[in-house]
C-alpha cells in the first residue's frame, strides 16, 4: 500500500488510463506548470483502430502498443503508475487504486469501454469481443485453430462447421474482422492444406439492422456490402441474434427462426462503459446512459464536481446535435486535448470555450485494398479510400518505428500475401505425457511387453 | 480421431518437430519423391538463437517466428499437421499423436529439450527457463513488472529487492539475458522511472564452474566477463545453487552459504530431453545420456530400428572426437540436411557416408555492441564479433520479411534505446471490479451513505 507525496506545490493532474485521450491530455500537459500522474492498468498504450490486425494476424502487438513509460517518460512533471483504479472519493479529492491512493487537484478519466452482450455476458465464452491485446490473440488463435482442426477432422459436417465463421455485428470491427478472416480464407492460406479448400470457407456478417455501417451514409454501406460480398463473405442484415451456445448462433429473421453451425463466432456488437463508470456514478451521483456511460458537462465535467472530467468513450458529450458524439478515436484524442487546453487556462486563472468537436469524417476498411471514408462534404469508397484510411492510421501511430514497421509489414503483407504473424500462441502442454501416453486408449495392443530398461 | 491414409506409393517419411533439424529436413525433401508428413504442436517455426531478445523486450514474437505451413506450403508432397506424438509403434511402424495416427516407412524425430532443474522441478516457478515464446513473454513480463513494483513500493529493502534480478548458468542463454537486462536496467529505462534508479539494479549471473562460458576458450571466457562487468552484470562463479524458493537463492561458495535476495530469478543452467525421448526409449530399448537424449548410431538412426531417426539437440551423436556434438541451431540444421540426403539415397537405392559435423564455431552476445566468436581458427571479441552475430542470426532467419524487419528493428533499437516491445501482456481482470471496490479495505471511511441512484 503506497501512498503518494506530492513533492511540489504545483497543481496536480491525474489521468486515469492511457487511451487516445488521456495519453492526449497527458503528452500536451507535459510542458505546463503542473503535476501529472498518468494511472493505467497495462504499461502501454494500445492502437485499438488496429486491433483487428493483429486478431487476423497481419501484424504484432508491439507494432500496434506503444510503453507509456517511453511517451511521457521524458517530460519531468509526469508520473506514470501501473496499477487499476477501483474508486473515488471525490469529497476528499483522491482515487483509490488496487495497492494505493493518490490525491488530484483536477481528475481525468479515460477508461473507456468493454464488450457488451446486452445481458447475455454468458455469450462471451462462446463468442469473444475484441478489445484487448488479449483478446486479439485469443481470436487469432480461434481462427487459424479452426482451419488446423477443419484440415483433421474426418466428417465433412464437422469441416463445414470449422470452415464457417460467424461475426455478430455489422459496424466498423464486424466489417473489418469479416473482410479480413475472407482475405485469409479465400487468398493468404489457399495453398496451405492438403484436405479442406480454404476458399470454400463461409464468413457471415450478422447485422441487426437494415444494413451494415448503420451510421454511414446508405451508399457507404451499399458499396461496402457489395465489396464485402466480392471477398465472399456472406451479409445477413435485419438478423437478431437470439441465443449463442457453443458453435451454434440463433438468429431471428422476421418470423423466421434459424440456427447457424460455425465453430468460430465472434462478437463485434455493441460496447458498455468500464465498471469504473458505475463506481463513478455511486460517488458523484452523475446520470449515466443506457450503455453505462458518462453524461459529462459541456467542458467534459462532471455535473457538481467541476475538478473530476471525463473523456474519451467513457464520457456521453451530447451538447452537440443533440446526440452523443461517437466512440472513436478522434473524438477521444481532441476530448484529451481539450483537458490540456481547460487546464491550462484554469491554472493562469483565465478559462476556456465548451468543447466542440469539428468532425473529421469517419473510415472503415473492408479489404486489402478497399475502404469506404466519409468526410462530410466528400464520400468515397474503393482503392482511392484505402489509401486514406492507410496513411490516416500510420499518420497516428505513436512511435516512429511503429510507424515505419507497420508500413513495411503491410508493404510485405500486400506484396506477397503471407502472414508472418499468424502464430496460435497461449497454449502448450508436455506436462504428464509420459503418463498419457502409456495409459492412452490410442495406444496398440500389440505391444504387450513394457520394456523397462530405460537409462535416464 | 483420425487416421491419414496414404494417397501416393511413395515412401512416407514422417517428421516429429518443426525445429531447424525437423524443419530442414522438410524444406529439403520437399522435392524428393517421397511424400512427407511434418508434426508439431506448434503451428510455426520458432528461431531459438534470438528468444532471449524477446523476453527482453527488443523483438516481437512474430519476428523469430514463421508459420510451418507457409515455410513447407507450397510442397505438394507435404502435409502439416498440428498435434502432439505422446507414442511409437515401431513394430507397426506408425506413430501416435493425440487425436490421430499416422504410418510412416522413414520417421524422423526432433522434439528439442525442456528446462533441467537437476531433480529440482519445484523451483521451475519461481526461476523459470527460457525455451517457448510463452516463457519469453512471462519472462519479459518478469523483468519489466520487477521496475513496476520497485517503484511503487516504499521500503528501500523491497525496492532493493525488486531491483535484483539473479539469472542461473553462464552459458550463452544466461550471457545474453545478463547483458540484455543490464541494458535495460542502466540505459534504456533510466529515464523513465521516478522514485528509483534504475542504474542502481543489480544484475548476478550466477555460475557453477570457475568461468562463464564453459566451453569457450579460456580467453573469450576472461573477454565475456569483463564486457559484462562494464555493463554492469556481476559475475559470481564457482557457485552451486542449492536453493530456490520465492525471491530467494540460496549459493555454495567453497565452504560459504550465501542467500540472495532477488525478486527475478531466471533458469539458463541445463536442459534435459523432451519427453517424448522416454517414451521412445521405452519402445525401442535405446540408450539415453544422463539428460535424457537418445544414443544415434553414426547415421542418426536408432539402434535396430533403422527407419527411426533422431536429430537435433534431443540426439545425443557420440561419433566425433568422442563426445556429444553441442545442442546448437548449426549441428540441427546440418542433421536435418544429413537426413533429407540419406532418405533421397535410399530411395534410389544408394546410401551416402556417415553424419559429421564440420565446426562452423560458436558466438554468444553480450550486449548491444559486443559477442564473442570462436571460429577455431579465429577468435574474436567486441565490435568485430559483434557485426559477425548479427549477420550469421539474420541470415538464418527463415523468411524474407523476418531478416527485413528484425534488421530495421534493431537498427532503430540500436539509434535510439528504444525499446517497442517491452509490452508486458498476459494478465488483465477486470471482473468483479465493482463488488471490490465497494467491499474494499481501502475506501474511505468518509463516506457513509451509499447513494442508490444508479441509472444504469
């Protein structure tokens, strides 16, 4: 239990996760007069827009993470702690962590969001979300163990079942992940096998409303459709999802019942606010929305605690059109900055505009080399708007060598179609296979004599 | 359970490890008219000489790895399958993996070495060894959370403690670690932390025998210990271990006891065979070595069972000078070659000499400008040497892409002490967080009334 000292008189600052937004926050209050001490669970900061690339295996976590320690680690106000904050106790300005407490002046919480079964957490076994390194490893490895185990079983029901891929929502991740386990299946690992063709592979996109990339212009989402069809992945739109149970996914089809048979399903459908939410809520008494969000105050506060903000896809700003600003990175990346700005006017005594969010348009990507982008006043889909959607990720990328890394390993990867990061890691096994094996019911009788002259 | 059934009337020849002995043998055979079946329970390639790189946070696992399928792929008369062998049926000719069974007419195993605590098992989880990516990342897990703590806590015992990292065996794994956690400790990281120094981190290799590197020459050994005292590793030799329990060793030095505290302790000092090599011994009556390592005869194969081969460091070849040949990438790779030769032969119903082993020498690193190199003719340190092991390492990096990027990532770790993939992943929990907020010692007393009004 540790407790810690400020060592100056200076204001203190303290950042709960690194995400886009507090890592934001954090970097532009490095040259100003305060304290900052920057909390997180992990030591670094994760690019989740390229998450699904390393579930799918084109590239590396360390590609995609980059040590908070080495973000901030030179600016000599900043502290870094690796811990998890538990709980507030906003009447004594302090937060309260697994192994410490700390006092705040002004307090920013990024923590972001979880996946979110509507109810149905039990669903997450059979169908895993992606929003850690550990869940992008996990489904990596669900994935191509699923060709390895199509490839030996025997009954052609049974390979039909490994070689069908089943993904639960049709936003940005559920189109990404879909486009890119068709690439695999259809292009990277056709050569692969001697008794499954991987191009027979089915990929469905299961989307509960009319179409997929809901908040995209209707065009947008047409063409990303038809693109996605081109990779051969199946579009199943207007399906609810009723019941997941190992390999099996119910959906509802307007009166139609219908049972879908993949061993691989993912879940890419909806997100809820991290628990640190509610334990907030307790404290401060701040309304949260359905999906346990944060309903903040037009300068990102929180309602009678004007010391305490919060940011990023925690926080719910609906002071803009009347509806919360979405939960993507370049909204979380101004909200941190905007914090640096309201801080730092705060601390010369002077103060700040509301924050506004000048939307920057939205991507996603559907293919190796096929994206749709909407900026507002210019749509665009196809070849041209992969090129943006590449140069837009490397531009914010942290790390210069991230940046350069990933360029050559999509270089790599687009040139030659191999995977150097599809490894099934996580899970070995020597322990007892002595004993296994001479007690093995594989084992032939006929050798009924056990020889026991071994020399070890 | 499945049984492959031969399509081809070609001779079957079935390789036990995608190890560099198994691995080429595969590549080469890959044009033989034989049909040729690798296992491994591993779906890649892992390239041991650089693991200890990746438990110190200076590469990312996918960089010393190479999925088998996409190296042996393109070979139509290869199969890949993805199991453990727990048994032989030499008498039936076929062996036995976990879900299946398979015949061969020429089988070749190279199932490696595990960690050899020498009867000491138990101490594996509080000194781990390093032989799978899984232990590079709990390793470098290991080592990056030691400074975590360090800094956190508040007894200068503790942070002392936390600050002591003790890596067992002076051979070259146990070198490398050294070098590359005095490294991190004194340069890398320095900057990074605030209420320690790392530069005060005390790095001990420790070492049963009177020098570090056994079978180097006496001088290299004098040249190795030197540059790694200038990097701030001491060097303890001449001592047994006789204890390990939960931050603790406990070291013989001639008459002396000695206990050291250190709350990282890593295992370099032995290895023993797989367990497979029981399980063979058992069914072929072969001799093993006191690791544990098969007896070949002098070309490769097992006594009486000509058909059945062993390679790479699970064989123990005697037929040279008169002692074991070392267990090094470079002899694996010559007996993997030596086995696709002989099989080619046999099948045109020629045979081909012996197996020798022609020294190509040996290098060890000890930091990021300095290795030693023993070419037999030649010796060398430093700089020179240096250049010398990277150039052999990326050369024998199995894919294109690999050599490419481990290349520019060392290069930019080199420029800059950077150091990307010092991530340490594994271990997230974010369940139950609310109950343990609410239930927790640490929250304030303050506040007494829960307040209900929870909107989620």
């Amino acid at each position: 239990m540790y407790n810690f000292q400020q060592k100056s008189n200076q204001p203190h600052v303290v950042i709960v996760g690194g995400g886009f937004a507090g890592l934001y926050a954090a970097k532009e209050l490095g040259n100003a007069p305060v304290q900052v001490t920057l909390i997180d669970k992990r030591n670094f900061h994760l690019f989740q827009p390229l998450l699904y690339q390393v579930a799918t295996g084109s590239l590396s976590p360390a590609e995609i993470c980059s040590p908070l320690r080495l973000i901030v680690g030179k600016n000599e106000n900043t502290h870094v702690i690796l811990d998890e904050v538990i709980d507030l106790d906003p009447e004594q300005k302090r937060v309260i962590m697994r192994e410490g407490v700390i006092n705040y002046d002004y307090l920013i919480i990024g923590t972001g969001v979880s996946h979110h079964y509507f109810g149905n957490e039990h669903w997450e076994t059979d169908a895993p979300g992606l929003k850690s390194i550990e869940n992008a490893l996990d489904i990596r490895r669900k994935i191509f163990l699923a060709f390895e185990e199509a490839e030996k079983v025997s009954s052609p029901e049974e390979k039909e079942e490994w070689l069908t891929f089943a993904i639960v929502g049709g936003g940005p991740t559920g189109v990404e992940l879909a486009g890119a386990i068709a690439e695999i299946a259809h292009k990277i690992i056709k050569d692969d096998f001697r008794e499954i063709d991987t191009t027979k592979a089915k990929i469905l996109l299961i989307e509960g409303m009319n179409r997929i990339l809901p908040p995209y212009p209707e065009d947008l989402s047409q063409k990303a459709q038809e693109s996605l069809e081109e990779l051969g992945v199946t579009v199943l739109t207007n399906r609810m999802v009723t019941n997941i149970q190992k390999s099996r996914v119910n959906i509802r089809h307007g009166e139609e019942e219908e049972t879908i048979k993949a061993r691989t399903i993912l879940w890419a459908a909806g997100v809820k606010a991290s628990a640190l939410a509610e334990v907030i809520a307790k404290r401060t008494n701040v309304e949260v929305d359905r999906a346990g969000r944060i309903m903040v105050e037009s300068n990102l506060s929180i309602k009678n605690y004007p010391n305490i903000f919060v940011v990023g896809d925690l926080a719910n700003f609906s002071h803009q059109d009347n509806k919360p600003l979405p939960g993507i990175a370049p909204v979380a990346m101004e909200e941190g900055l905007y914090m640096a700005k309201y801080i730092k006017a705060k601390v010369k005594g002077s103060s700040i505009e509301p924050f506004y969010y000048k939307d920057k348009g939205s991507l996603a990507v559907i293919g190796d080399n096929y994206a749709v982008v909407n900026l507002g006043f210019l749509k665009l889909s196809g070849f041209i708007a992969w090129i943006v959607w590449v140069f837009a990720h490397i531009y914010y990328l942290i790390e210069f060598d991230n940046k350069l890394t990933v360029m050559l390993q999509w270089g790599w990867n687009y040139l030659t179609r191999g995977r150097g990061a599809r490894l099934i890691t996580g899970e070995i096994s020597e322990n007892n296979l002595i004993n296994k094996s001479f007690n093995n019911e594989h084992y032939p009788p006929t050798l009924t004599e056990e020889k026991e002259t071994l020399k070890v």
